[in-house]
C-alpha cells in the first residue's frame, strides 16, 4: 500500500493521530474550565497545555472553536467566550 494510514503514523512521542485527538479533547476540557473561570487563556497556555506538541496544540484550538470560543488571530493571540 503505497498511502499513509493515519491510524498507525506515529508522531510526536510516538503517539498515533488518535491518541493526540484524544489528548486534545482532554486539554479542551481542562481549558474549558479556565475561560469560564477567567474570561480567557492565552495562545501560550493552550501551548503550555499541550506540553509544545504542534499537533495536540492545533487540534486543541480546533476543538475549542468547534466549542463556540472564539480562538482569535495573530493579532489577538487569545482564546475567549464569545
């Protein structure tokens, strides 16, 4: 098979692509919490978070906008309720 299976593809640590949508949807959870708490967290949390892996980092802003919380921009490196 000459195609990439994503279901066995390691990436960071070794980790399949499920295991970082997993890890993501729990650090949207933890990150859930805190924006109710605090209005807000910024890009560097989430990154925090998700311990500087790029993958679970990305997939965490997805979630959290799929959620409803707007995830800001360059700019606006913030993500907050809307």
């Amino acid at each position: 098979m000459d195609s990439c299976d994503i279901r066995v593809h390691a990436y960071k640590n070794g980790k399949t692509m499920e295991q970082c949508r997993e890890e993501a949807r729990k650090n949207t959870e933890i990150l859930s919490d805190e924006i109710l708490k605090k209005g807000e967290v910024s890009w560097s949390k989430v990154l925090d978070v998700a311990d500087h892996d790029e993958l679970v980092y990305k997939l965490t802003l997805k979630y959290l906008r799929q959620r409803g919380y707007e995830i800001g921009n360059n700019k606006v490196p913030r993500v907050r309720s809307q």
